[in-house]
C-alpha cells in the first residue's frame, strides 16, 4: 500500500462510518464470541465494538495501518493482538478460532479464494465467519460501470477492486451462507456463514 492512504482512510470512510456503517459494524462485531480472528484490521475501526470475545487477534499486512489504529486498540473493551500478516497465509493452528470477521477488506486482498481456504482451516468446525463488503452489484448498468471503473480505482485506491463478486466466492469456498442483508442498492453486503467441515 501506499504510504498516503493510511493517512486518508478514516477521513475518506467518516460519513459513512458515521451513519449505516456504524450500526452494522456495531451488530456483527459485538455479536463476536470466544476466540476471535479478524482479518484486515486496518485502522482498528471494529476495536470498539467488540464486547463478547475472550480474545481478538487481529491481522493487518500494513504496518502504517495498524499504527494509526494503536489509540482505538488502547481503548477497546477486550484484549486484542495485532499481527502483521496476510490473509493468504494464515501463522495459525488448524481449528483455532470460534469466530471470524473481515469487513470491507476482501476487495484489496490479492487472492481471496486463498484467502478464504485459510480462515476455514484456521477457523474451527461450526465457527461463525462474517463479512461485510462491498461487491459488483447485479444491475446491468451499475455493474458494467464498475467494470469500467475498475481498473483505473484499483491504481487510486491502492488495490481496492469494486467489482468483486464477494457472495460467490464465499459459497463457492465451502462457507455454508446462513444471512445476507444489502444496503446501498446491494453495492454493501453484509453476510453471515458457517464453516461447515
């Protein structure tokens, strides 16, 4: 990543952190159980919101993102350790976490089917893996146009891709989909899965 967007995240993300999104990260993350992993930490927006996990590890591959999050990780309400690594490659056991997160973060991973395969095999039998992303929407109109968008975003926007069909690489990895609610004409999902072993 560049070294200007950590610096620009949260003031680019803060209407929308301000309205929807803060009530959405605030229902998925507190609903967080046990020993919990999140992938793509980045600025620690989720910190404050987790109220029922044992533990929080919390992975981010950008050192300067996890550095601007070290005041929201001073001040969350249960113990979280920041790791720096990639979603891809996962430095846990097999079946170590009851819960997985990831929020706005599987349109900048590289290979997010990798990706996928190892919060499953990190994660344990039965655990809970949530998402909240956004996706290439199903209007003909509005997803040609992220097409379109696409390539020229990713450069600006330091990897992110508007036009990932997140839903369905998450079915297809083996993760069973139990609720998916969308916002914002379906360009927002925010899904919830079992990993079924």
């Amino acid at each position: 990543m560049g070294s200007w967007f950590p610096q620009l995240y949260d003031l680019a993300m803060r209407p929308l952190e301000a309205t929807r999104f803060k009530k959405i990260r605030t229902e998925l993350v507190r609903e967080a159980g046990g020993n919990v992993l999140e992938i793509g930490s980045g600025t620690g927006v989720n910190f404050p919101y987790y109220r029922c996990a044992t533990q929080v590890t919390a992975i981010e591959p950008n050192p300067m993102m996890s550095e601007r999050g070290k005041r929201r990780l001073e001040q969350a309400n249960v113990p979280i350790d920041v790791w720096e690594a990639s979603a891809e490659s996962l430095p846990f056991e097999d079946d170590t976490f009851d819960t997985v997160i990831a929020t706005l973060v599987f349109c900048t991973i590289p290979n997010p089917s990798k990706a996928l395969e190892e919060m499953r095999r990190v994660s344990k039998p039965g655990a809970e893996i949530t998402f909240f992303e956004h996706v290439r929407m199903n209007s003909p109109v509005f997803g040609k146009t992220q097409d379109i968008m696409n390539p020229l975003w990713t450069k600006i926007c330091d990897g992110c891709n508007l036009n990932r069909a997140t839903l369905s690489m998450i079915e297809q990895a083996g993760i069973e989909v139990t609720h998916v609610e969308s916002l914002y004409q379906k360009l927002f999902l925010s899904i919830k899965g079992l990993n079924i072993k």
